[in-house]
C-alpha cells in the first residue's frame, strides 16, 4: 500500500532534527539587532540563509531591499521563498523575522547568548523563540515537499522578513506598502511568533492599545502650609481613582479575549519630591489601557479629559495628557476565515486536539495584514520566554510545528 504523502512528509521532517539544530545554531551566532537596539541590522544573517536555501529547490527566491541609512549595508533585508502548488489560485504564506532582541542583563544567563546550548529538547540562546523556531521549522516544511519531489496543494510562500522587533517600517509594512501585489485576499497568513505550550490557541483579534501619560502641575509648598499650594499629588491620586469608572463606562464583553473586557490600569509612577515634608506642584503617572475592538479610541479620549477636567476644577490643578503608544485594533480575522479552519484541522488530525480562536491584549504584526485587509493568524507551539535570560525553543516545537505547516499545505479546502 503506497503511503499517504503526509506520512511521508512527517518521516522526512523527522530526519531532520540535526539539520535544524544546525540551522539554529548558525542563526544564533549572529546578532541581527536593529540599529534602535545598537545594532547594524540583519543583512549578515539574511546573507547566510540566502546561501544556505539557494540550491535547495525553491522555485524563486527574492531577495527584497528596504532602504535604511543607518546600517552599514544601507538596506534592511526581507527574503521571499516561493514553491509552487498545484493550485495558482491561494498561496499558504508564513511570515517569520530575522531581527532579534538585545541579550539584556547578561550576569542573568547561564551561558553565552549567541552559542547555542543544546540542553535535551532545549535549545538556549538569543532568538532560539524569537523567531528562529518559526523561520526554522518553515523552511524545512517547505524543504521537505522538496526533497520528496511532492507538489504541495497549496503553494508556499516564506516571508523572512527585518525589523519586527522594532516597528516594522523595514520589514512587513515595506512589503505591504510597496509589494502588495505579492499578496491575494484568499492567500492563508500564518505568523508563528505567538501562542501557547500546547499549541491549542490561535490568534485572530488585539485589543486596541492606548497607553496615557498624566502630568498633574499645582503649586509646591511647605507640607505645614498646603493652603500654600496645589497638592499635584492629591489631585493625580483622586484622578487615578476616578479613572477607575472607565470600567463602568466601556463595559462591552467578548469571549473571545482573556479577560473579556476592555481594562484600564494606573502603572508607571514618577517621583515628585524627595522628601516628606514638601506638598508636590507636579506629580506624573501613567495608564495602560487596553480596549475591546468595537470601542473608538476617540470615545476613550473623551471620557478621559471630561475627567481631567473635573479635577482641574476641583483641586485648582492643569492636567495635560498625551499618549507614548496609540494603536487602534485592526478588524479581526474571522473565526472561521480558511487558515484558522486550516489549522485548526491540522491540529486535529496531527494532535488530536481542538484549537480555540481567541484575542489579547497586546500587538503582533498580524496587525498590519489585517488592516490590509488579508485575514492573518497568529499561532505556533511555544515555551512563551522570548526576551527572556536563557530564551529557549524546544526541539520538538520545532519539529512538530512542521509538520502542522506541511498538514496545511497539502489541504484541498
């Protein structure tokens, strides 16, 4: 009885556990950091995958160059790997970045961030996570229907792109900007750069995010004399509690994040005054907000500066407010758009498990597919420690995310 393609395919993954340790350890060992992270960008990296895939069989592979003066190699690099399907018509499109963060405090590892460990399934050292274990288990899906000699279903399009860590602009906002016509609305957009050990969650929504500064000026005082003064202090404080009736404002729920709701949260608090016995004439803090799809950030505004207002008027205070970050929420990919239905069989049938559609609070880069109107999902089986001291993927993440790419690009629906 001749044997299913996807047996075959998940036999050839399985041969290359070494290979792709390999490829792990080479991508470790050069630091591709953004020139905002002190870095000189991720051409040397890009330059070495580019050698290594060359003959591997690709039916094309574009090397595309968004410019970047602060680098030495005056670029920023994104890679696109195509293999042809039987199907013209829909392109299985994983995107994975080559750009990393800094190591950090480095008395905090175990070890040297850029030689890889390998440590049982562990794989420790910077970028293993973050996305070297995306990159690396999509290039050998995509290197084992080439191996095999097997026509995928669906074509296959790697994106290895630059800057992800640090805003995009060089990476995939480039390509949406001014290669667009890479893309199709009924192409699948899968980014694993997120989700769960068990893999069992996919990401299809984010709240939008507003982060708020409050600066609160009154008049400094002696503490014995604060009719003296304007407590800027007494007024932020009673600000901060009367913000809390956001939560009564925008009450809206939906199941498909955790938490349901839409949260608003004091964080960040400066120091005013050094000692106790002075009455503070500034006091500043900040807000981290994040809110359910369906609420205008301009509603959100409003209700804030009617506050601000409010205690200007009774503490005798100006309150000025401005934002670090304001990212409006993309429309969210629909539960049932064809690459959640596409992962969610793979999953099924690999695993023998059920994936949940779902939303969070922060943002990913799927963003930027979806307010181009391409329905994107985030999903990937990770140990979640990117950034982290002694960041590590698992082998077998690696190996069975693999499989689930080549299980998505074999299906006919």
């Amino acid at each position: 009885m001749a044997t299913h393609p996807t047996q075959e395919l998940i036999q050839q993954i399985d041969q290359y556990r070494d290979d792709m340790i390999d490829m792990q350890r080479a991508l470790c060992q050069i630091p591709a950091l953004a020139p905002e992270n002190d870095g000189d960008g991720e051409a040397q990296k890009a330059d070495w995958l580019l050698e290594h895939i060359r003959n591997w069989g690709f039916d094309r592979i574009d090397l595309i160059k968004a410019p970047d003066t602060r680098v030495s190699a005056s670029y920023r690099p994104n890679i696109v790997a195509m293999l042809n399907g039987r199907r013209t018509d829909r392109t299985l499109w994983i995107m994975s970045h080559l750009d990393v963060v800094p190591p950090g405090d480095l008395s905090k590892w175990t070890g040297d961030p850029w030689e890889l460990r390998v440590e049982g399934d562990r794989l420790i050292g910077r970028g293993t996570e973050d996305n070297q274990q995306g990159l690396v288990s999509s290039l050998y899906a995509a290197k084992a229907f080439m191996d095999l000699q097997i026509q995928p279903e669906l074509s296959i399009g790697l994106l290895i792109v630059a800057d992800e860590e640090t805003g995009s602009q060089y990476g995939v906002q480039y390509l949406l900007n001014h290669h667009r016509e890479l893309f199709r609305p009924d192409d699948y957009f899968i980014i694993p750069d997120a989700g769960t050990p068990d893999g069992t969650m996919i990401e299809i929504a984010e709240k939008s995010i507003l982060w708020l500064k409050f600066q609160v000026k009154g008049v400094q005082t002696h503490g014995s004399t604060p009719q003296e003064g304007r407590n800027a202090h007494k007024a932020g404080a009673e600000l901060i509690v009367r913000l809390d009736e956001l939560y009564q404002r925008f009450v809206a729920q939906d199941r498909v994040f955790d938490p349901p709701i839409s949260t608003f949260e004091p964080t960040k608090k400066e120091a005013n005054v050094p000692n106790i016995n002075t009455i503070p004439g500034e006091d500043v803090f900040y807000f981290d907000c994040r809110i359910l799809p369906q609420y205008d950030l301009a509603e959100v505004w409003q209700f804030v500066r009617d506050m601000a207002s409010a205690i200007e008027a009774k503490h005798g205070v100006s309150v000025q407010i401005s934002s670090p970050q304001e990212e409006a929420a993309a429309p969210p990919t629909p539960p049932d758009a064809p690459v959640v239905q596409a992962i969610r069989r793979a999953m099924q049938e690999l695993r023998g498990v059920e994936c949940r559609p779902m939303g969070i609070g922060g943002g990913t880069v799927a963003a930027y597919f979806r307010h181009s109107g391409f329905p994107a999902a985030v999903w990937a089986t990770i140990a979640d420690v990117a950034h982290e001291p002694d960041e590590y993927c698992l082998i077998s993440n690696m190996l069975e995310d693999s499989k689930v790419f080549v299980h998505m690009a074999l299906q006919k629906a």
